[in-house]
C-alpha cells in the first residue's frame, strides 16, 4: 500500500479563520513532513516547520486606518477596538459603530469616515484584509496568551508605530517555539497541535 502524498512547502493550509488570505501570501509553515528516505525526521521538521514567515507589504483596506493615531498617539489600548469574543482564540475588528463613538464628531469631512459613517448607519461591517492568520492544525487562544502576561507586540511587531500593517511579527512555528523556550513553556507537540 503506497504512502499518502502529503502537501510541500509553498502550497495554501485549509485555515479556519474568518477571511480570504490571497493564495500568495499564505505559505505553509508547517505541514506533516513530506516522506524523505534517509533523511531523520527532526532534520526534515527542523528544515519544513521551523523557518520563520517572510514580513509582508501593507494590504489594501477598505478605509485607511492609522494604528499610530490611534495607539501611539491617543494611547487608545488594543482592547477598545479589537474585543476577545468566547472561547477567546480569536480577536474581532471593530464594528464601524464602535469607531462612530468618537468620529461622529471627529474628522467628519473624511471620505474613508463617510464610508465608515454609512456602513455604521447601515448596520454593515466593513470586509478588512486580515493580515495575520493561524492554521487550522494550531490550537491557539489571544486569551490565554494576554492573560498569562503577553503583549500584542511580541507577536504583532511595532502596531503603534504603524500607519499602515502589515505582517511583521514572527508566528511561525519557530518563532512560537522560541517564545516559549524563552518563557519556558511547553513546547511538546500537543500542547499546541491535537493528536493525531
């Protein structure tokens, strides 16, 4: 009976997450390592799983958006925008309602603002490009990791520094690795990944 053929490096993950990442900016950073005779299994997982993501451009947006207004410069806290819905693995973008609190009487005469002003009035989100994604093979929660002390800059990079984000932050397999060895956390397998 032949082995099943499992996917190389470069091809698209099946992710779980909210969004439609472009085909060409989704790398796979991890899969189960393709069959390669003689070679040991940590050679190939070292080779496939633990090299960090490229950093990205900026995405387009909807509607232009500075962190660096926001966070850096009006030390708005991430939490007021971006809430950690239950079970807390993911953190939401929020409603143009939300940014309506301020910009009802903020900047009004801004067509972005317009844009966001009419979708608030409309009840409609507006359809972010995601900028970070985690594979559905990972198990990971944002509460766990800000309740136990992290900071979304560990992961995220410099966002109060940003006009525009993009990706920066390292969340491949290694970077996680070496976080935790760092924070010395486990780094046994099912403590991220279910077994198979």
């Amino acid at each position: 009976m032949a082995a099943p053929e499992h996917p190389s490096v470069g091809q698209v993950v099946n992710l779980r997450r909210i969004g439609n990442p472009p085909a060409a900016s989704l790398e796979r950073s991890c899969s189960h390592p393709p069959r390669v005779p003689n070679l040991p299994l940590k050679l190939v997982f070292m080779l496939l799983c633990l090299r960090p993501v490229a950093a990205q451009e900026p995405r387009p947006q909807p509607v232009a958006f500075s962190h660096k207004a926001h966070a850096g410069t009006l030390k708005l806290k991430c939490k007021m925008c971006h809430a950690n819905p239950d079970p807390g693995e993911t953190m939401g973008i929020a409603a143009p309602s939300v940014c309506m609190q301020c910009h009802s009487a903020i900047k009004t005469d801004s067509p972005d603002l317009q844009k966001l002003a009419a979708a608030a009035k409309d009840n409609r989100p507006l359809t972010w490009s995601r900028v970070y994604w985690i594979p559905s093979y990972v198990n990971f929660s944002h509460r766990t990791h800000l309740e136990t002390g992290n900071q979304c800059e560990e992961c995220h990079g410099k966002v109060a520094e940003r006009d525009k984000l993009a990706r920066e932050g390292n969340i491949s397999m290694g970077g996680c690795m070496a976080c935790h060895q760092t924070k010395k956390v486990s780094i046994d397998c099912g403590y991220c990944h279910e077994p198979r």
